[in-house]
C-alpha cells in the first residue's frame, strides 16, 4: 500500500502506526489512549469522504475498547457490536441525536427512513453507463425503496435519461 505515490498519505499512515504500537498491546495496553488513536484516525490520515460513517462509529468502538479495558470476554466484546449493528440496520428505539441524514446514493443501501428526499440535479454525473441504464436503475430503485412511510423526489426542468422514465410514470 505505501508505494510513495502519496507521501503525505504515506507519513500519516506511519505516524498513526507509531501511535497505535505506542498505546501497547495485551493486557499493558492504555485502552483509553487507543480508543482516542481509533476514533480519530480518519481525520488524521487526511480522508475526508465516508468520515461521518466513521465518526457514527466511533461511540460503538469506544464501547468495544471499554469492554476490553473491563476484562470482559471477546464473546461479550462482540455481542456489543452485533447489537451495535442490528440497531444500525434495523433503527433503535431511541431518539437520534441527528434526525436527518445527508447521504449519496450508494450510501443508502441497507438503510431505512421514515421519509427519504431525493434530490436530482441535471448537472449530477451518472458515470459511463448508458440507456437503458441497468445498473444505475437498480439503484435509483434501491434509493426510492428506503423509506417506511414517504419517498419525495425533487427534479429539475431537464430530466436526465436515467430517471426521466420515473419521472413520466409520477406526472
């Protein structure tokens, strides 16, 4: 992976491996300074896109680590994050601290919402695929199928060919 085509990617990468061997390993290991290396190593390698899906998962790793720090068992270690899971495919029964959620497309896939709004915009790039655009269909139908009780889609003047079809089928 470290191949020096990206050396600013590349001394992030060893300083955050430097500080993860620096928390320890075993039962030596400062599980609260690691927990502190973990959640907030997404910022510090400089990626920026997918990092509120790991900032979201933060919390749960916290948890994990705590665990651990307790002596409790890996089983019980993995109970928590299956639980952590389940909650995050299936929704918990508490409030959400963030009631909306901003997502593309592909991070749809998997979730549900109450109500979902799509956004289109003719100036949105669909990749090279053309008509009658099988994967991109897919996932259009993926993207309107996430919502529990309402679905709004929001269109410009000009309808791409992608969902111009939908678009028809609605007026």
């Amino acid at each position: 992976m470290l191949d020096k085509s990206n050396p600013v990617l590349e001394r992030a990468l060893r300083a955050l491996a430097l500080d993860l061997r620096s928390a320890g390993i075993g039962p030596d290991a400062d599980i609260d300074r690691l927990a502190e290396i973990v959640t907030g190593a997404y910022a510090r390698i400089g990626t920026f896109r997918g990092q509120e899906a790991w900032l979201q998962a933060a919390p749960t790793t916290r948890r994990a680590l705590r665990l651990l720090k307790q002596r409790q068992s890996i089983t019980a270690v993995a109970e928590e994050l299956h639980r952590a899971r389940d909650e995050t495919l299936v929704g918990e029964t508490r409030p959400r601290p963030q009631p909306v959620q901003v997502m593309n497309l592909h991070q749809t896939k998997g979730r549900e919402a109450d109500t979902t709004i799509l956004l289109l915009a003719d100036s949105e790039w669909y990749g090279y695929e053309g008509e009658p655009f099988p994967n991109n269909s897919r996932l259009l139908y993926v993207v309107m199928t996430r919502a529990r009780h309402q679905a709004h889609l929001v269109v410009p003047a000009n309808a791409h060919p992608l969902w111009a079809p939908l678009i028809a089928v609605l007026d």
